[in-house]
C-alpha cells in the first residue's frame, strides 16, 4: 500500500538536499492553509465576537508538545549514531586482540591466521564506510566467508595444541565474529518510520494551526516565520541524517579499523 509520504520517504533515501526543500515546501503549504483557514474564519466573525478566545493557549500546547517530540526523536537518533561509533571501535579493539594472539601463536599457522585477520579488517572496514548504494550484501557475504575460512584454519590447531595461548585466540575470534553481527545491527536499527511519520503529521497540524492564528489576526510575520520554518526544518533533517549510516553528512568515522590495520604493519617499538 503505497503511502502519501511515499514520495518524501524516497527523497530520504536519495538526496537530504531535495527532501529540506521538499519538507520546508510542505510544511509552508500548511501554514499558508491555516492563514487562509483563519483570515476566512476572521472574516465571518460578527463585530461583537471575539476571534482569539483560547486560540493562543491551546496552539501553544500543541507547539510545545510537537518541540518535546521532536526534541525526543532527535535523541532517540542521535543515541543509534553513537552506538554506531562506538561499535566500530569495539570492533576495532577486538581485531586487533584477536592479531596480537595469532602473532603469539606464531608458526605458519599463526602467520597464515594473521594474515587472514588482516584481510578480515579489510573487509569490515569496506562494509563500515560503505555508500548508499554499495552492494551491502557481498559485503556481509564476504565478511561470513572469512570467517568461516578463519575458523577452519583454527579448527585443527585447536584440536592439536590446546595450549591456554590457542585457546585464548579461539576466544579472541569469537568475540571478533560476534562484534561483526552487533555492528551490522547497530546500522541496521533506525528511527521506526511510523515515528517520524507522526511526528511529520504533528509538525503539519502544528504550523497550520499557527498559521490559523496569524490569519485571526489578519498578518503574519513573514521574517520570523520563514525563520522558524527553517529552524523546523533543520531539527527534522538532523533526525534523517542520524538516522541514515550510509547517507548524509553524519558518518559513522571508521578511523579505528584504519588504526588497527596501520598497527598490523607497523612493528612494535624496541624497548
């Protein structure tokens, strides 16, 4: 069933430079409504009727609620991006543990996990700065084949030599596997769309009942109402750009993977 966001919940995942002006288009069209709604309803008043009797007061109320909306939601998105960030240096710690004990295995088994754990940060450094767009399942596919290549590798020297060492490098590469599986759901959990479509609707009943008022009182302020429309605007583009890990200006920085794989070829300094 096709929505009439549907266009909106599109541009969202296109371009957050049409979807402002698309939003601010929108929610202008609603209070211009309400002016009109309101300079009508003024026109039809008798002399002796009053036009603002509780008016103010009861819009105030639904400003005020939409803003604490609005101001949750924020958080709400804003909690999932630094859950992202923060995933991906908990992923990064994990990988890097996971080489150091390969190394201390050393051998050519120990080598040859090394270097497969390299190429695993690889691969999950692609998936982390990955575009809209990129082929997000060959990503996921190719960090699973790895893994399981990796754990074949381990698989006999486990059971040959199970020192605390190797046991410790079991544990290490489940932990990083692990990191892997709450790393893809931290980017794929996201602000639920049935929020922000009510909280899209608030925003639209809101400004077309301002617009209502200014139209009881026969002019509106088109300096500062342009400028809350702005403000409106931003507060709701933010909450897109949080909600949207591989779009937008607020990336999830994958600047520890990149640390962690300098690390790998950099040896340690002599004491």
């Amino acid at each position: 069933m096709t929505s009439p966001f549907s266009p909106l919940l599109w541009l969202v995942e296109h371009d957050l430079r049409l979807f402002a002006l698309a939003l601010f288009a929108l929610l202008a069209a609603a209070a211009e409504i309400g002016f009109r709604i309101g300079r009508s309803r003024a026109a039809r008043l008798k002399p002796d009727e009053k036009a603002h009797d509780g008016v103010a007061t009861l819009i105030s109320g639904m400003l005020a609620l939409v803003a604490f909306s609005l101001g949750l939601t924020i958080s709400f998105a804003q909690s999932r991006y630094e859950t992202r960030r923060l995933e991906v240096v908990e992923e990064a710690n994990s990988i890097g543990t996971a080489w150091l004990r390969a190394k201390l295995v050393g051998g050519e088994e120990g080598e040859a996990i090394a270097a497969e754990i390299a190429d695993y940060a690889r691969a999950r450094l692609d998936y982390t700065r990955a575009d809209f767009g990129s082929d997000e399942h060959k990503l996921i596919d190719r960090t699973n084949a790895l893994q399981s290549q990796m754990w074949q590798t381990v698989t006999p020297l486990a059971r040959r030599t199970p020192t605390p060492v190797v046991t410790s490098l079991v544990t290490a590469l489940n932990d990083m596997f692990d990191q892997s599986l709450v790393q893809r759901t931290a980017f794929e959990s996201r602000v639920p769309q049935v929020l922000s479509i009510m909280l899209l609707c608030g925003s639209m009943l809101s400004l077309g009942a301002l617009g209502f008022q200014f139209g009881l009182g026969g002019r509106r302020p088109l300096t500062l109402g342009s400028l809350l429309l702005v403000m409106w605007v931003g507060a709701m583009v933010l909450i897109v750009d949080f909600n949207r890990p591989r779009l937008g200006l607020l990336r999830v920085d994958p600047s520890p993977l990149i640390w962690t794989l300098n690390g790998f070829s950099s040896p340690p300094a002599a004491n």
